[in-house]
C-alpha cells in the first residue's frame, strides 16, 4: 500500500509552506548538475554548493539545473528563496505523494511527473518523483536519487544534434517530458510480455499461481493508471498555450506528447479489458476441471456401487440361497458383474460424460 | 445504517428555518471560546454566556469564534441574530446530516465539512459535522462536541508562526478546511495499514473473517467517499474565487487544499478498486480449497471402492470359487489389489490431482 | 411490474390533449378544497361544484386549490378551461405515469412530483401523483385521492406561524414540494432499517429469505431512486429562477430544497452499494456452508471407506488365511483399524477441515 | 444477429448516393397513397404512378404521401428528383439499416425512425424504417412494407377531428412521430407482462427454461433501446426549434413526444435493471438447489457407512471373535446400529441440515 | 499483444522528429503510383524514383499520390521535404501504433486511419495504418503494404463514374475515409456470423471451445473498437469544417461517413452486450451441467447405499442370527430390496431430480 498512499500524517498541523521530506529517502548525498547551452556554447559541471547555481538565473542562454536528493531542506529552501519559487511549491517538491500536476505562476510553470521504472527484482513498477520548474531561461528539475532516463538529452545537448540547441527552455522542458512519457511505454511492453505469457500458460497449465499473477498486474495497471491519468491534464493544459513561457513552436511538439500519452492511456485501459477477460477464462477453466472431478467421482460410484451391491448379496449368510450351490453360479455372477460394468461405460460415453 | 441516514422525520412539516437539533447529542455543555487577534495582538478567552461575544463583530481584528455544542437551540439563534445569519443557515448548522456544501451570501460564506475521526473501539470511521462562517474579519465554528484537530492552528495563532497572524480571517478559513482535509490522510493510513494486513491474510489463511473484514472496509470507503466527494466541489468553489471575502493571495493556499483533496478521492478510489481485487482473490481461493476437497474425495472413491469390490467378490459365499481353496489365492489377491492402488496412485499424480 | 410502467396503450392514437386516466382510480368522489389567504385573511372551504373556485382566479390574495382525484375528466377540463391551461398539461395530469417534470408557460408553472408512502401491508412504496400549477397568485394542486403530507402546511397558514401567510404563491408552491421531498427521509429512514436488520440475519443466520430481502430492498431503491432523480432537476430549474413568477427571497428556500433532495438521492446510491455488498456476502457465506458440507462428506468417506475395506478383507473366504485363525488377529486388526482413524483426525485437524 | 447488423457489404466500393436497397423486401407492389387536406377541403386517393404525386408539392394546402415498399429504386429515385432531395438521402432511405437521426437541409427536414412490432410468432421485437420528408407544405412518408400504425391519424384526418386539420405540414410529422412512439409503450406493456410472469416462475419453479427467457428479454431490451436512444436525440433537435419549417405552436407538443420518449428510455432501463436482478435471483436458486443435492448426499453417507463398517467387522472370519458366540450379540449390534442412525438424525436436525 | 502495443521502445531518448520505422516490415519494396485528374483529364502511372511524384505539387489537377510501404525512410523524408512536411508527421506516418487521429496545420490536414481486414487464417482483424495527406490539390496515402480496399475508388475515377471527377482533393480524401469505413461493415457481417454460430452451439452443445470462441470474439471487439472510437472524433472534426481545405459541398458527405461510424460504434457496443450474456449463459449452463451429475451421483448413493447396508447385515457371522434360518429369509430380504430401491425412485422422481 505504501506505493499507493504515502504517509502524510507527519505534515497534519504544520502551517502550510513547512518544508517536510515525506518517503523514503532514496539516496545519501544531494547532486546537482548544471547544462548551459545557446546555439554556439556548451557548458557542463557539477556544483558542490547550491549558491554556484544562482548566477545563472539571469543569464540570457538556456540552463537546466538538475537536482538529485531532495530530502536536504536547506538546499531546496535556498534555490526556492533565489528562483523567487512559492513556499507551496517547496513543499509540493519535498512531498513525493503528490499526483502528476501543473501549475502556472505567470513567471513560471511549475510541473510534477512521475518517472516509473520496472523494478525486475520486487516485480513490480515503481515511481520516482520528478518536479519541474520552467523560467523563461531556466528549467529546474528535482529528483528522488540519481540515474534518470535523461541521458539521451544531455546527449543531444552536447553534440548538438537536433533542434534542442536551437530552441528555447520551454523545448527542453518539453524534451524532458516527453522522454518521461516515452518511458512508459517500456513499461507498457515489459506489462504486455507478461500478459502474453500468462495467455499461454491459461490455456496450457492455470494454477491459483497464474491467477496471483493476473491480479499482479491488475494492481500494477491501477498503479500505471494513477500515474498516467493526471498527466494528460499536465500535458492538455501545458500544449493549450496559454502561457507565454510556451512559445508557438514548441505547441506542435506538445501536441505530440498528448497523443503518446492517450495511447499509454489506451493501451492501460485495453491491458485491464484483457484481464478481466483472462479472470473469466481462469476462473472457469478451474470450474471446469472441477466439473471433470465431479465427472470421475460420478462414474466410479455409479458402476461399483452396484457390484459391490451384488457382491454383498452373495456374501450373505442365508441358509437357504439356492445360487450358491449351483455350480456356474459363481462364474454367471462374474459375468453379470462384467456386463453392467461395461454398460455402464457405454451409456456413459454416450452421455459424453467420458 | 445510523451513520449513513440521519433521522429527520422529527423534522417533517416544520416550518423552514425551525431548529430541530438532528443527531446524537455529543457533548453536555456548550462551549464557547474565542481567539481575537492581529499581528500585534493576542487574545484567547472562553467565555459564559453568548453575548460576550458580540463586541468582537465589528472590531477590525481577525476573530475566531469556536462553539462546541450545537443541541442548545437558543445559543445558535441568538448567534444567528447578532450576526445576520439566515435562518436556514442555522438550521443546517444544528441538522448534522448536512452533506459538505457551500454557500455565499455576500456578506458572509457558509461551509459544511465532515471532521472525521478512526473510532478504534468501533472500529469504524465517525463524523462530526463543523459549520463554518467566514465573515470580512470573522470565523465562526460550530462543532458537534470538543476535542478537535485544531490545535496546531491554536498553537500557531498563539506563538505567531507562519504567516497566519498576518492574514485574515479568509486565510483562517483556508487553515481550518486544511487541518480538516489534512486529518483525512490519517484516516486514509490507518484503513491502508488494515488493507495491508488483510492482504497478507489473503496469501496465507484466508477464512471467512477475512471477507467480513474486506466487507467491512467496503463500508468504510464508501462512508469516507460520501464525505470527501462534495469536499471536492466546495473547496473548488471557494478557489475560483467568486467572493470578495477570499482574497487573492489566499487562492493559491485554497488550491493546495483542492489539491489534497483529489488526492484523498485518488486514494479511496485506488483503495476501493484493490479491495475489489481482494474480493475476487478471496472467492477463488475458497473455490479452490473446495477443488482440492473434492480431488480428496474423488482420489479416495477410486481407490477404495474397486478394491472393497474385490474383497467383496471373495467374500461371497458360492460352493464352487475355486480361487478359494488355491493355498496362493489369499496372497496373490493381497497383490492385485497393491497393484491397482499404485497405479492409480501415479494416475493421479500423472493427471497432477496429487 | 405494473408499479414501473403504466399502461398507456389505451392512448395510443388518440390527438394530443384527448383526457384519458390513466392509473387505479384511487377515490371515488372529487373533493375540491380551497384555502385563501393573506397576511390578514384566512379563509377555509370545500366546495360542492367546481365553479366555485373560478372567483378565486383574480383575487389579490393568495388561493391554494387542492383537487383530490382526478379520474373526473370533466372537472379538470373546466379547470383548465377557466384558468387556461394548455390542453397537454391536462392530458399530464390525468396521466398518472409521469415522471417528475416541469414546465414554464410563463403565465404559470406546471410541476409533477411523486408522493411516496411506504405501505407497511404490501411491504412496497407506493407513489401518488401530485400535479401542480403555480400562477401569480394561486397554486392548483392535483391528487390521485384524499390523504397527504400537507397537513402541517394547512396548519401552519391557519393559525399563522412561520413566514408562510407573509409570502406569495411561489412560497406556497416550495412549501408543498418541500413536504414531499421531506417524506422521503421517513422513507428512506425506513428502508435503512429494513436494511439494518437484514444484515443482522446476513450475520447469524442467512436464508433463500434473507436474499428474496435483499432482492425486495433492491427493488424498491430502483422505484425511489426512479421518482428521485428527476426531481433534482425540476428542482434545479425552479431554483435557477428564471420565472418571474418565483421571487428572489423563495430562492434560498429552494436552494435548501434542492439540497435535500440531493441528500436523498445521495442515501438511495449510498444504500444501492450496501446492498449489493450484502448479496455479495449473502452469495459467499452459502458458498462457504457448501464447502462445510463437503468437508464432512469428503472426511466420512477419508475415513471410513478404508476401515471397511480392512473388513472387507477379512471377510474373504480364502482357505489359507493364516491371520484369521491367530488368537490376537480381531484385536489386532480392530487396534489398527482404530489407530488409523485416529491418525486421520489428526491429519485433518492440522489441515484445518475439521 | 440480422436484426442488429444489416448486410451492408454489398455497398462496399460504390460511389455515395447509388441507391441499394439494404434489407429483407417486405413487400411486392409498391403502393403510394396520396392524403391532401386543409381546414376546408380533405382529399385521399391511391396512386398508380409516382409522377401523380408530383403536382401537390406547390398546391399550399397540406400533402402527406405515403410509400409502401422501398425495393424500387426506380419510384425512390424519381420523387427524390422531382421534390429535390439530396442523393445521400434517398440512399439512407433504401438502406434499412438507419440509425434513428435527423438532418436538416433548409427546405426540408429528413428524419429517420424505427416503427417496432411485437411479433407473437417468433417471440421478438421488429423494426420496420420509417423516413419522413418534411418540406414546407407536404410530408413524405417511405415504409418497408405495407400496414402500419398511422390509422388513427388518417382518421383524425378524415373526421377533422382535434385540430390537426387547422394546423401545418410540421404537425402532421409530429402526429406521425408521436404515434410511432406511442406505439413503443404497447411493446414495453407487453415485455413487462413476460417480466412479470417470468417473475413468479422464478419464485415457484426456475428452471433452464427460465434463465434461457430471462435471457431473451435482455435482447430484446438491447434491440429495443438500440432503436430509443437515438430517437432521444432526434426529438430533442427537432423541438428545440431551430428550424423555421417547425412552427412554435408545434413546439410544446413535440416535447410532450420528447417527455414520453423519456419515459420509454425510463422504462428500459428500469427493465433492464430488474432483469439483472432476476439473473442474480436465478443463480442462487440453481446454487440453492445444488445445496440442498449435497446435503441430502452427506447425510446418506454420513449415516450408512458407519453402520456398513459395523455390519463389515462382524462379516469377518476370524476364529476367535467372542461377541459371535454371544446369544444377544445380533440383537445387540442391530440396536447399536439403530443408536448410532438415530443420534446422526438428531444432530443434522440441529445443524439445520434437514 | 503486439497488435495491442507495438514496440516503441527503439524509439526512447531519440530526438522528435527522428525517423525510425515501427511495426513490422509488410512489404519489399516500395510501390509508389499516381492518378493524376481533372473533369477533362485523366493520368495513372507508377513511378520509379520518389522525385517524379514533385511536379504534381503546383498542377491544378487533382493528383493522388499513393505509396505502399514505408519502411524506407528516405523516400518518406524525400517527400516531407518536398511537401512542406513537418517532421512530427512524418515520423508518425512510419509509426504504425498510431491511433487514429488528424491534425489540421493550415496548408494540408494529416489523418491517421486503420485499416482493417480479417484474416481467416489466423482467425483475427488485422489491422494496416493508412496515413493521408490532404492538400489544396493533392492527396497523399501511405500504407504499410500493398494490397487495399481503394480499387474501386480508382475505377470510379478511371471511368468518370459518380461525381470523383468533378469534385476536388478533399472529396477524394473523403471517398478513401467512406471506403475504409465501409469495410469495416464486412469485417462486423464477418463476427456477427461468428457470434450467431456460437449462439447455435450455445443451445445445442457448449463445450470449453465455445467459451474460448466467445472470449476470442471478445478480444476481436476490443480490438475493433480501439480502432473505431477515435476515429469517430476525427471525422467529426472533418465534418465541423473548420478547414478551408475542405469545401461546403463535401461537408454532407463527411456528415455521411459520420453517420456510418456511429453505426459501426453501435454494431460494436450491441455485439459486446451479447457476448456478454452469452458468456452468462454458458457460464450457467455448465453449472447446470454438474447439478445434473451432483443429481446422478445422489440418486446412486442413496440407492445402494441402504442395500448394499442390508446385504452387509446379513453377512455377519453371528451364530445366533434367526432370519439366516428361516426358508423364505432370502427371498424377503431381495424383496424388501426392491421395494426401498424402487420407493426411492418414485420418491425422486416427485422431487423432480429424475
């Protein structure tokens, strides 16, 4: 449950803007990284200090200063005092329970996200937390822990390949976005493998492990969903253009983000279509299997019952059984015997239920 | 039931505007306190009688004035009189089968919440219906009993924390419905920490408690759902800022409360969809413990009846059986029959009923 | 069935506005009584012709008409002539299967409402049609027979207390509508009940009756909720006010009218889900006494089916069965036969059949 | 499945407006009957050839020709040209296939219905296509086949009764529209008789019998309701008077047809909810019956074998077993038996297994 | 799956714009023809290099441009480059996961259609992504392979058939959207056969093939639907005419189209809602199934149960057992049999479990 309700309960009470670390602490030491760029010049380093960061809030060219850690306060509160950022947003960055949101503040956009991997070894999906702010020169971007989906861009910025050097802070925003939603998609396959091959098991070998598994990823589509649903809002309202932070020609490319994001959201709501499907089929092939134990139990008591039966008479212990001393008796008996079992069988097949 | 239909059938017929105290009559006193300031000033007094209150209307200082009690008619009506209040406002404020709701009347807005509490003995969440008025420089509170989740605001009103001492009474609204909304996520863990834990009952030993357990949390989102869906559209309401007695710098914190509380109706509809999924999980499980009891019962039909058949067989009493008289006859029908247990002993296991 | 749709087959083909009853003629005389008043008169009759409410057409005062049956085809048609009212909405009025419905022809405002009792001998809700037109100064009310919530109303503008005798016909017209959504609570408090003691019998002891209940509950909530939720919007475009038949001070009233029918209809969904949440545990604790009942049988079988296979045995009537003739052999076989029922019980035990 | 999905893949790859007719032909001659009326003067005739309708379309009294029979192309094609209706048009006419709908094109207002039947022989519902043209001064009526529901009208006409022969064209399409809903509550009546009958046989004896007809009328309400929903719409567009051919006269009675189009939807819907219900009521029932199988089972079993293994253990042939030589040794096990018969008697009496 | 999601994980980090082909590879080579046409004129030929197709840009003929296959990249930039493409569309036209869609960019309008056919081999709807490019004078269609449904669109311009000639590029795009819709009725005839054949085994012999069958349809339905539903807001936005590229004229004829995609949406929903039932009726048929077994297995033991009793009595070996005496022992002891097992019968029979 903790993936799906984050514990709050620590912030009741506390005046509204108190900066509070809620979830887990996801690494040790706070990094922050610097990319500087306009068409002609690159730059590129990490920051020992949150102050060596300031400086750049007023340059004319594009920075993308990246945060990874954000249960150091101090270090948020000092770039929230600097970046003129609403105590609010401070706590929003701090609160990792927070659902995919878009706020505009006229000088800037704030943006929370959330990055998703497959975790292989819990088995599950799981989120990280990742807030944007978008200045008219400046994207800032927070993280739990280190290691991103990021490292395409930074690539692209260095080398210079296509368009993102040309363009402005709302293009890398939008770039950081979209490789965000792109991601999902990864998730999307690896969820649609496992689809796949509980498919085949249903129809080879459905075990209560196959029907564990379907509502594995039934809780694993819920979480998708959580994560996703908001988002299309996020990128509906940012693609609107009614900021002016979002130039004209960065629209078109939003536009692009929301078609990949309904398509996740399609795919999310065809994969729980398809569950549920699976859920029937289980739970009627187990009842199917049962019929067939029904089946087998039914047959044996129908064609012993009445041999045993027989059986019993002839052990009696009357005097007077005139069978009994005959001397094909035994033999004819065996043979009755032989007859209704196998007519049994026949009337059986016949009844289809052999 | 109680909790979800108040009784009103006293209150049919009646004149509009009659107060019919509806609900249980939680507390013995009435109570009433009041807390006045500014950024310089401070005042905190409990008071005797009603009318000492009424100086307080009109002094340009921020006045908060709490009653706990809501069963003494005559207290409410003269609140109502001194302060304009129309009379259906009072008598919504002493029915506690409100839903949460909102109205403006220009001079003053009147909000209904729910401040719900995780009875631990009941085991059940409880409802206490607080009425609010926000006036240009006041806020009334009526509760249904004391003890609340208040007294962080007390504290900071007290110690002139945060920025609360310097805003109005607007913002002092915006502080309660936050507590309030805040004091949700508690309800939300606990009932998660419950699910949890049921889950865990659900992989190991299922028994019919569990299902009464899964039943009984049923209830309670649906219990908590009633009180948290129209929060939504009030809280909406008061952040789109219609009124001139929220200002605007208290939109953004108004927000934040909207936030919250769709993360609230987030979580109880994540909870609700997953409790849906334990259902389903507990169903099979039982029908697959019958399947197992039934595989039982088929495995020792199969086994036993054709070998008691046998044993019948030479137990009937025919003079001419000449397998009974063969000195080998005893062992060798000992064999047979340890011959066809096994093998239909590796049937099974073949046919995986083992 | 007959409750849920009203045979109108006897219309078809008629011209609009022909005057058909439709519905049980529920009384056999008319009974036409008229109330006028205003905040210094009062006046009280009934009247024996018709005719003797056409004066009260242009009075300044404020004239209640109330017509209890409308299976007289002719006394609605002289009505409708004298205060002309459209030829359908006479055809409506007769027509007792309508839904709740309004409609402004800007002269007068034309409402139908269901009346709901709970009939304790039928054990069902049954529903009267009240019609109702609004002119400037006179409210027509139509009853299928004699009996109705009004009473309080009618003592309330006799002997002048509340605000009713200082306002105008639409206060009349809201005062009526509120009675009726108010009866509803004492219905809904009822099936809450009904309710209520089904799900202690779900607890200690589940019948074929319990789920006919369950059924019966289910039933009536989808006849409550069928007159319900219409009225919400009737309601809704009364309080909209955009008749200048109804004043800006009704409004507040009616307000709290749409409030209360909101909660109405917000206990029937809420008592919808309970509902099917019991027959969810009405169809499991039934499954889970199969289940019972197939342990005992599979554990009858488990054990005594190889005990009388051990009989069996010994039954035979081989010559060279050296057991049978040891002294200690009965003994002995009994010890096992005991040993191994014994272990069995054991084994049940721990696989927590028994 | 033909009455849910007509053949249209004939159509595949023409260009739009060839006219195939889509559907089974329901009738041989095409007949075309010509009614011409206005308060004064009242003609009706039945044409030979179709180029005899064609004057009355600029004569100002009011025209309704009606078209029996929509195979001939030829007939569609040669009105469409002479009253100059789109291509499009004439072939949604010829294809049955139609939803209900409604296009205005200025001159004249084309709508599409659904005339239904209750066909005793088959046990369905049957929708027949109803096109109505609507022009200024003349209606066009295309049908499937002979025979219809429009008598009373044409006799209205004739009689001049009500005040269709003082009205237009457009009330002559209201008159045809209302009578085919109309006729919609005759099939609801009748549905909710098998509803009903339906309902005391699951109460007295359900059989496959009964879930095989509860399923039937689930089909017919899809059938029925895919015919109603659509129609909503139409009725709708065509009241909220957007077009100048519908006078504002005939404004009200359209929604009187929209309120009983409301009703029929009400009514389905309400069907189809108790329907759901007498499914769930069928289930338990089956489940009820099996239960009380097994019982019946386990009690045989519970009570024969024990008394078959004590009848077993004195079957044996050991030497020594004293209680044979016994004098009351038989006397005394039968009343062991008896004993143990009757105590097992008891005890499933109290477990409320019998 | 993979026709549920396609693979776009290649695609993550890569710059917007990057061309990278996804879904399968459908065809060798790329096929590239062109119809070039006016009322006067008309020209079909298939070109070999992509840059033959340029001059056509700027003719005031209407040209077709059709290009099957589209994994080779360069000839997809070659044209982007040519026709003013913006890079997102081109990279949308090379990934075939695209849900249906249209994008307006003033110049030309970009759809997205699927394409579908049944495979009878694999007894599935395969889908095939057809992008169209609509501009002043110009039509583009990419599809993934050769081999469409277009023909006889192509025929109707060879032979100046319909109005194709007289009319401009957009009624071309139109006649490719109604043809591609069109078809989708063949594939509904195709299920709709499938679903009525079900239906028969259904009543006759439901075997766990039919419910796989019925689960297969169901996919079948998702997967249409996915394809349909979207495509319904993308004609709809055609239709609203908001683009000067599309002319007035054409508007009807879109609104055509429309009409039929509601009718697809619908044949899909009624097939879902039948399939479902379907589903509850197998589902309890093979309950009734075991019932009928349960039955027989009771009939059984409670026949031979008591018999086999009485045998099992009278094989004791008591010495002092009188009845073992008495001559007429035997044949009383068979009779008294026969009238328990046949009193039995009888009593079952009144049961109705015979």
């Amino acid at each position: 449950m903790s993936r799906f309700i984050k514990k709050r309960s620590k912030k009741v009470g506390l005046p509204p803007g108190t900066l509070v670390h809620i979830g887990e602490k996801k690494t040790d030491k706070v990094r922050i990284t610097i990319i500087d760029y306009d068409e002609a010049n690159f730059e590129e380093k990490e920051i020992k200090t949150v102050e060596e960061c300031f400086p750049f809030k007023n340059k004319p060219t594009v920075t993308w200063i990246n945060i990874d850690g954000i249960h150091d306060i101090k270090i948020i509160e000092k770039i929230g005092k600097h970046f003129d950022l609403h105590p609010l947003i401070l706590e929003d960055i701090v609160n990792t329970g927070q659902r995919p949101k878009i706020e505009d503040f006229g000088d800037y956009i704030f943006v929370v996200l959330k990055m998703l991997y497959y975790n292989e070894k819990e088995d599950e999906i799981q989120a990280e937390q990742v807030s944007l702010i978008l200045g008219s020169n400046f994207v800032i971007s927070f993280q739990e822990r280190e290691g991103d989906v990021f490292n395409p861009i930074r690539e692209r910025i260095r080398s210079g390949k296509g368009r993102i050097r040309k363009m402005g802070a709302d293009y890398l925003a939008y770039a950081l976005i979209d490789t965000i939603v792109d991601s999902y998609f990864i998730i999307l396959e690896k969820l649609g493998e496992k689809i796949e091959s509980i498919e085949e098991e249903l129809v080879t070998n459905p075990t209560p492990e196959t029907l564990q598994a379907i509502h594995h990823l039934k809780r694993e589509m819920i979480f998708l969903r959580k994560s996703v649903w908001p988002l299309r809002e996020v990128v509906n309202r940012l693609e609107r253009g009614e900021s002016t932070l979002i130039h004209e020609s960065t629209g078109i490319y939003l536009r692009d983000v929301y078609d990949h994001t309904i398509q996740v959201i399609d795919a999310i709501e065809t994969s729980r279509d398809m569950l549920s499907g699976m859920l029937d089929i289980y739970l009627s092939s187990v009842s199917n299997r049962m019929n067939q134990i029904m089946k087998v139990l039914t047959i044996i008591a129908t064609i012993f019952m009445p041999l045993t039966f027989i059986a019993g008479i002839y052990g009696m212990n009357f005097e007077f059984m005139p069978e009994l001393a005959w001397p094909w008796g035994y033999p004819l008996v065996l043979l009755v015997m032989v007859v209704i079992g196998i007519s049994m069988l026949i009337y059986f097949r016949r009844k289809k239920w052999l």
